[in-house]
C-alpha cells in the first residue's frame, strides 16, 4: 500500500493565498510564499499552487512568483492554472516549479499533454479533472468547475489514464471516492 502523504493546495488571485467556498466568498488569507514555507516547515510532503483565476482571464501563470517560492522552500511544488501551452509550462519549470498541472488546457486539447511530457518527461506534468454532477450524469467541467462541458468524468478519467498507461503523465483527480488510479483529492467547499 501506498503511503499517504500531505499536500496542501494553495489558491492563488492577485498574487495572494486566498480561501472559499466554490471560489464565491474569496478572502485573503496571507502570502503564497510564507504559507508554503510554513507548511514545509510543519512536514508538508509537497505543495500545490493553483491560480484560480488565470485560466477564466486568460492570461499565463505567476512566473515570479514561482521564483520566489522556489528561492523559499525546499520541498517539491506543483503548479497550475493558465497553462496552455508548452512555452507556458517551459516557463514555470524553468522558474522553479517541480511539476505542473493541467486542467482546462487538458480538457480542450489533451495532445498539450503528451506535448509537455514529451519535452520534459511523463514525471513533470499531472492532468487534473473537476467533476460535477447533473442530470444524473458526472461531467466534467472548465474552467475551475465553472462551465459543463460535454466531457463525461469517467471517459475522461480512463483517457487519461491510458495516456499513463503508455508511459505519459501521472494523474491527479478531483474525486472524493475510491477509484483505480492515484487520485488527489482537494476540498472545493
């Protein structure tokens, strides 16, 4: 069996840590830097830094402030959002970052997967997914859970799955139940 392991998500907008409830509500809640040092500091096995917002405004992901939590912390760090292409990820891993994750760019164009991993290795990249239920249906929706798509939860999940399977990224979910596969789950409310 595995060994279970901690890893705090951070949400990030405007270059700060903040908490809510299904992203409504937003308040600040300290500096990215300084908490992801603290949660080193408390035995964080790895930390994951999501610009919650980058992907609806369409622009690309904290550079500096990658730099900068690469400069503080001594523990790996995934980030995400606002990738959407391999510049995009070049960019982040080369600030510091140890992996990156995918979510909506996977969604609509799952080659950029395969892009990434072929240029960095299979290790660096992680698809994420977002599930929500209607109609008594799992789809999956983009961006940040915001918008259904006509992605059904478990086509996707085993698409990506396979593309692990053929040597391709690892994958991280958003789902809150037992499933085959490594699965992360992050509390969205």
């Amino acid at each position: 069996m595995l060994a279970k392991r901690i890893i705090p998500c951070l949400d990030i907008r405007d270059g700060q840590t903040v908490k809510g409830i299904n992203f409504v509500g937003l308040r600040q809640v300290g500096d990215p830097v300084e908490l992801g040092a603290k949660y080193a500091a408390e035995g964080a096995d790895e930390l994951v830094y999501l610009d919650i917002s980058a992907s609806e405004e369409g622009r690309r992901t904290f550079t500096e402030l990658v730099a900068r939590i690469a400069a503080r912390i001594d523990i790996p760090f995934t980030v995400g959002g606002g990738i959407s292409s391999v510049d995009d990820a070049s960019r982040l891993l080369d600030a510091g970052a140890d992996k990156i994750t995918l979510n909506s760019a996977a969604v609509a164009n799952p080659a950029l997967i395969d892009a990434i991993a072929a240029r960095y290795g299979s290790q660096f990249v992680v698809a994420a997914i977002d599930a929500r239920t209607g109609d008594g249906r799992w789809v999956v929706p983009t961006p940040g859970g915001r918008r259904p798509t006509p992605r059904g939860l478990f086509a996707w999940r085993a698409g990506c799955a396979a593309r692990r399977r053929g040597g391709r990224p690892s994958l991280a979910e958003g789902l809150t139940y037992s499933y085959p596969g490594v699965t992360c789950a992050f509390g969205r409310g």
